[in-house]
C-alpha cells in the first residue's frame, strides 16, 4: 500500500489589482493573505519578492488583469515565475477579470487571438490551475490545457432582484444588449422566472451602437439590461434609451465587470438607468464610482470555490441553482 502524502498547506497571496477582494476572499477561505513585496522601479520594471516559505504548498495567487491590463498581467506572471521558482507544490491564479478575453477569435485578416496568447503565457509560465469569473466566452476554456473552473456571477447579480421590493416577478422582462448576449440573458431570465427580449443592435462595436428596434414586450415592464462587461457604457445606455421608447416603465442593468473606460460613468449617470448592478471583479477607483451602482462582492464565492478545490471537491454547487419556475 503506497504511503499517503500530507498535502501542501493552502496559501493565499494577493498581487495589486484588487487588494480588498483579495482580503475578502481569504477571509471566506478561512486563511491570511501570505505575506510578498511587489515594487515598481521607476522605469516601470516590476520586482517581486515572496516573503515566507511556500515550499510544498499549495498556492493561490489573486490579480484581475484590468487597467494598467499590461502591468497587472506582468505582475502575475511574474509572481508565477518567482512561487515556481521557491518550489511551490501547486500554482492556481485566481483571476476575478481575465483582461483580452474579447480578442478569442479573428474577426478580421492578420488579427492576433490575445485571449489565446495569454492563456499561453501562463501555461509556459507553470500555472497548474485557473479559476475565472464569466468569460466574456466560455469556449476560451478551451484555450488552455490545464483545469479551468469558470464560476459565473448569475446567481448573485439576481439576488439584488429578487430581494427587491419594489420589483414584481410577473412585471420583469431580461433584455439582451444585442444577439450574441442572449444565451446570458436567458440564463438570469430562468433564475428570475421572467421572459427576455433583445436589442436588434446591428452594430459591429459599442462605440457605434445605434439600436433599431426592440424584439419582444417590455411595455409597462422594469427592463434588466443584461451584459458580461460595461466598457464605454454606450451599448447600455443607447439600449436603455430603446427599451424606455419601446414603453418600458423603468431600465435596469446588470453586468459583471466594470470597467467603465473614459467618461462611462459619467454617461451612465446621464442615462436613464435606474441602477446597475454590478460585481467588485475590477476595483472601481472614486473617480468612477457613482450613486447609480450596485455592487455586489464575489469575494465569498471565490473563497468557497478555492477552498472546494484545495479539498479537491466539486465546486459546480456555487454556480447551479434551480430555475425559478422549476421551484414553485
């Protein structure tokens, strides 16, 4: 009979991203963040240093490649390198918004497919495992050939919702942006019991959405906008102007990652939503913070799943609910 190994203690450190979902996160896992330097030189160069032992252990390393994108994914793979290097039994990289995950194919002759490469990256690096939240497609799973656990935030997003009191079930309709987001929209609409409508969005990009029609009722309905990501906030708010012409009574939105470049949440604040409900994946510095949000933390819903993972047990439970419909 072979002789059990004892397991790498579980170890938990945080790059500088989002430093407060980190402390969140670790707290749900039950740990203390481990204890690294990272310093900036000057020039930009990014020095890392792994102040305690980590030999043997198991580690999980947490940074959402979001603005500076460039400088967060260094630091990553930099933290990758120097935990592989002082002989980390595991490497798992947490990574609440995977940054370039909207270059996943070529739309168009001699593009690069950055999603891919970065997957690489980290691969050649010596990650073992990556842990993301809502892919902007789920089939960049496919990208990498290591585990991917990709949590999804519909069931939190729509928590805010059904905890409403001023929203009834039978008044909500789920409203997809534009075609390629109705599978996301149908997803909310089964947890809410509600039915869904599109945006007839013809437009390639965001920065030139212009709306042509509304597929589906929303008349006299509390419309919830619904997206993965809001960038420059244009496509969200044009379509909250749609849906309020289409006769929609108020205009929700909910997304998981707010990246809000440029002036977004100023136009958002000049929009006609209501609220946007959105999760902490990305840190939203004071300047883009504005009464108008929602935020809804993910940090207990990674602390789960990393610990499920460290104990080696599914972590399918922390995404899967029963359709609302299905549980009366």
């Amino acid at each position: 009979m072979a002789e059990h190994v004892e397991a790498g203690r579980m170890k938990v450190f945080a790059l500088n991203s989002n430093r407060p979902l980190a402390e969140k996160i670790a707290k749900a896992a039950g740990v203390e963040l481990g204890k690294a330097t990272i310093k900036h030189f000057s020039d930009g160069e990014i020095q890392i240093s792994i102040d305690e032992s980590i030999r043997g252990d198991e580690l999980f390393l947490i940074q959402s490649v979001s603005d500076p994108v460039n400088t967060n994914l260094m630091e990553l793979l930099i933290m990758v390198d120097a935990a592989r290097r002082a002989s980390a039994e595991k490497i798992n990289v947490v990574i609440p918004y995977y940054g370039y995950s909207r270059a996943d194919r070529k739309a168009r002759s001699r593009e690069p497919i950055t999603a891919k490469l970065i997957a690489s990256l980290l691969q050649m690096d010596g990650v073992n495992r990556v842990i993301a939240l809502d892919l902007h497609a789920a089939q960049l799973q496919g990208f990498f050939d290591i585990p991917v656990d990709h949590l999804q935030s519909d069931r939190l997003l729509t928590s805010y919702f059904e905890n409403s009191t001023t929203l009834a079930d039978e008044d909500i309709v789920v409203v997809a942006p534009d075609h390629a987001g109705v599978s996301r929209a149908r997803r909310l609409a089964e947890l809410l019991g509600a039915p869904i409508a599109i945006i007839d969005n013809r437009s390639d990009t965001e920065n030139a959405a212009h709306p042509e029609a509304v597929i589906g009722d929303v008349k006299g309905k509390h419309a919830i906008l619904v997206d993965d990501i809001i960038d420059t906030a244009i496509r969200i708010t044009v379509s909250a102007d749609a849906l309020k012409k289409a006769g929609a009574a108020d205009v929700y939105a909910a997304a998981t990652h707010a990246v809000l470049s440029g002036d977004a949440t100023q136009r958002i604040n000049d929009s006609v939503l209501k609220k946007v409900v959105i999760t902490d994946s990305i840190q939203l510095p004071e300047d883009k913070q504005s009464d108008k949000f929602v935020v809804m933390s993910v940090g207990e819903m990674f602390g789960k799943a990393i610990d499920l993972i460290y104990h080696e047990e599914p972590v399918d439970s922390l995404f899967h609910k029963a359709p609302k419909r299905q549980e009366q």
